[in-house]
C-alpha cells in the first residue's frame, strides 16, 4: 500500500488524521448470541491480537470488562439494557439516529489520556444482510473494526477481509497495517498525517 493508501485509512469525513490503537489488554463480553457462537467471535479476537502482537485478559483492572459486543433485532432492545445509559449516555437520541438511518452496525469508543483506546462498544442489528454472512465472516469483520480507530469511511470502498481457499481472511494489506500499528516504536494515538508515512516504512521492514 502507498502512504496515500495508509493515510485515507484514518481520514476521517471532516479531513482530520486520527490514529488510535488499544493501549491495554482487550477484555471483550459478549451479549446476545447462542453459546456455541461465542468461541467463535472469541477466536477472531485472539486471531487479530496474535496478528497485533497483543494482549487479550481476563478482567481489566480499571474498567472489568473494555470491550462490549452486542447482537440483536432492532434497535429499541438497547433501551432496555439495565445500565446501558450510564455507559452510553446518550443511547435514546443515538438509536432514534440510527433508526432512522436504517444503520445495521455502529461503533463507540473510549481513550485514555495518551489518546490509546481504553474502551469499545459494538452495536450489530442482524438485519438481512448481516444475518446472511457466515458467523465467522462476521465476527472477524468487526474484530478488526475495533483493532484500530480507523476512518468511519475506511472499508466502504472494500472489505477489509477477502478470500483464500475458499476461506475468509483478512485481507493482506489490512493485515499489515495492523502489524505495524502496534508496533511499540510507534506512539498509540496520532493525528499528524506524517505518521502515515511511518506506518507505511514499518510494513516495508515486515516484508
């Protein structure tokens, strides 16, 4: 990938570089899916922190659990969650947006003060087109949604997975990225364009 590539990557749609991975231990919970699914969505998790170089844990000190995925039909469900609004605070008027927006997925996070991402929170309506994807395309999908702070405008041109044998995978060059985003040469947060560039001289090392 060029560095123009790389950049667009973490544009977001107001034209501001934002970079951001996870500076601690991913604790991901799971809320809204069969039993048999959850090894599933819990190996997409350890594939892409095997790929990063990075931490998973059982609890995290601060926060017990930091990385919340939930399923369900329709965006009212969130409204009875007990508790949900001292998470998200602004959960009613965010599920009239995303109602009216007919969205199927959104993604919250939460940073530290050096700008790494503490916290993520996973929103999935199974709607048609979500339900149709096999659960291990889906899970790995949104694993590597919240791998990174990419752009909101990042994967709607191309997916960030792609086929091999028959099989999903992430696709190469996303791949990479995520290698060298984690690198710890690197700093956890940026928002200078410049750091494009070096996430682009560290994928050219991994080759």
């Amino acid at each position: 990938m060029t560095p123009d590539e790389i950049e667009a990557l973490f544009v977001t749609s107001a034209g501001e570089y934002r970079f951001a991975r996870w500076g601690r231990p991913i604790v991901p919970v799971i809320f809204g899916v069969e039993d048999e699914t959850l090894p599933v969505i819990k190996g997409a998790f350890e594939a892409v922190c095997t790929l990063a170089r990075h931490e998973m844990a059982e609890t995290d000190p601060e926060l017990g659990t930091n990385c919340m995925v939930f399923f369900f039909r329709a965006w009212s469900e969130l409204l009875e969650v007990p508790d949900l609004d001292r998470l998200i605070p602004e959960i009613a008027p965010l599920v009239a947006r995303l109602q009216e927006a007919d969205a199927n997925q959104y993604r919250q996070f939460r940073f530290d003060d050096a700008g790494a991402i503490k916290a993520a929170f996973v929103f999935l309506r199974m709607d048609k087109a979500l339900s149709a994807l096999p659960a291990e395309t889906l899970a790995l999908g949104q694993v590597v949604q919240v791998a990174l702070l990419w752009s909101e405008r990042a994967f709607r041109a191309r997916s960030p997975l792609a086929m091999a044998a028959d099989k999903t995978i992430l696709h190469p060059d996303i791949a990479r990225v995520i290698r060298a985003a984690y690198d710890p040469v690197l700093p956890p947060a940026a928002q200078d364009r410049a750091h494009a560039l070096r996430l682009a001289a560290r994928m050219e090392r991994e080759e």
